[in-house]
C-alpha cells in the first residue's frame, strides 16, 4: 500500500510540471515526451524495487513458518520423550516399591518364625530338629508333626521352619494338621497359601493352581487373598490358559488397585498382552 501511494505522488510530482508547461505554451510535445518516458521508467523501476521487496518479504515469511514448524516439531518431539521417562521412573519407582514390600514381608515371616521358635519347649522331646521329612521317615500317624503339639503358634512354628528348610513333607503334613486342629485361626489362610506354595514346589501346578484358588472362596477377606490370586494367574499363563491369566490379574487389578502386588499384576498382564 505505501509502495502505492508513492507511485500516486510521483505521478503527481512528474504530471503537474508537465501540465503547466503545456498551459504556459513553453514546453514543446518532445519535451512531454520525454518527461513521460522518464516518468514510464521510474514507474517501472518502482515496481521492480516493489516486487523485489514483496519476494524477499515471501521469502523471510517462509522461512520463519519453517522455523517455527520445527521448532514446534522439536517441542512436541521434546514433550514426548520427557513424557515417555517420566513414566519409566514411575514404573520404576512402583517397581522398587513392590520389591521392598516382598522385602518387608519376608523380614516380617523371618521375625515371626524366630519368635515361634524361641516359644518352642526346650525338652528333647519336642525340638523341631527331631522332625524327620517324609522323603525319610513316616510317622506313625500321618495327620500329627512330631514335636508340634501344644497349641496354634508351636505348630505353626515348626511348620514354617521345615518349609524354610525345604522338608516339604514334614512342613506339608505340620501345614495341614494346623488347619485340621485350627481351621478358624488368624493364620489359617497362610497355612492353606504356603500349603498351594508347596504344591508349586512339587511339581504339581494343577493341584497348586486349585489350592491357590480356594483361597478367595474360604477366606475372601484374608490378605493373602490378592497374592493367591496372583500365583494362580502365573500357574495359569504357565499352563498357556492365557485368556484365564488376564481375567485373574484384572480381577486383582480391579479389586486391589492400591496394593502392591496390583503393580505386578499389571506388568504380567502387559507381558501376556
């Protein structure tokens, strides 16, 4: 537009001298002649000079709608990635968490069976080193550990250290006589988890998969109950009954977003996909 104004003025400018020459009779027709041609070249060197400034001004526009696209592109690329680390920490983190809380629990199991067993009677007769694992002896009696009678937490005991022990006959029969004679205690749901563990243990992952099972059906409130779920869909995956897998680790990832085996079972089931 001002290019266009001036192209006005200056027709202005070159006209009126033109025009009051003619009226004042002094110029001749080759003078006007001449001042429009002059006045014909430097209109045209206007428009030259104007389109070259309307090119460069394209060109600079371009150049900084490319500008700004790429460094959009790179922010957005920028977002992404930034993104993308910030939930690996968070899964890392969840991940640290879990693992410490095994952790805690294992410590917490190790700290209860010291105490069981710092309970235990001292009499020769009743030491749980005297238990003998199935694979070597079997007692007289199937259904009753020797050197675990007294009362819930002295079978419990001796239960849980011939499990850590790895006599998993002994610990199995100590694991069952404790849910025949205390089948309402507290630790009754352990009893019958560590029970399935066993089974895991010996090979036989359909009755261990049954066992893990009945868990949420006989103790639904129990806090092992998420963990026995959990077992069940790695038995299950195990198996190839992946469709049962992730309906057992959705189950777990509904019904227990807040615990730390919830995170576990999410990663199972991204993995069975």
């Amino acid at each position: 537009m001002c290019m266009m104004r001036r192209r006005r003025r200056l027709v202005r400018f070159w006209a009126l001298p033109a025009v009051a020459l003619a009226l004042a009779g002094c110029a001749t027709k080759g003078d006007i002649r001449a001042l429009q041609t002059e006045l014909r070249q430097e209109l045209v060197s206007l428009g030259a000079r104007q389109d070259s400034l309307l090119t460069a001004l394209r060109a600079e526009t371009m150049s900084t709608q490319d500008t700004l696209r790429t460094q959009s592109d790179q922010i957005f690329d920028f977002r992404g990635e930034i993104t993308r680390q910030l939930q690996a920490i968070s899964q890392g983190m969840a991940r640290l968490e879990a693992i410490s809380g095994e952790n805690q629990r294992g410590i917490a199991s190790v700290r209860d069976q010291l105490a069981n067993i710092r309970r235990l009677p001292t009499g020769p007769a009743q030491q749980p080193t005297q238990l003998v694992d199935s694979a070597q002896s079997t007692p007289a009696n199937p259904e009753t550990v020797a050197g675990a009678g007294g009362n819930a937490e002295q079978l419990w005991g001796v239960a849980r250290e011939q499990h850590q022990r790895g006599s998993y006959g002994t610990a199995q029969r100590a694991y069952e006589q404790f849910l025949q004679e205390y089948s309402s205690h507290a630790l009754a749901p352990d009893a019958r988890f560590y029970l399935a563990d066993i089974l895991t243990q010996l090979d036989r992952p359909e009755d261990a998969l049954a066992a893990f099972q009945e868990i949420p059906t006989l103790y639904p409130t129990a806090s092992k109950v998420p963990d026995a779920l959990y077992r069940a869909a790695a038995l299950q995956h195990e198996a190839g009954d992946d469709d049962e897998a992730k309906a057992t680790l959705q189950r777990i990832i509904n019904t227990y977003p807040d615990a730390t085996i919830a995170m576990l079972a999410r990663d199972l089931l991204t993995e069975i996909g």
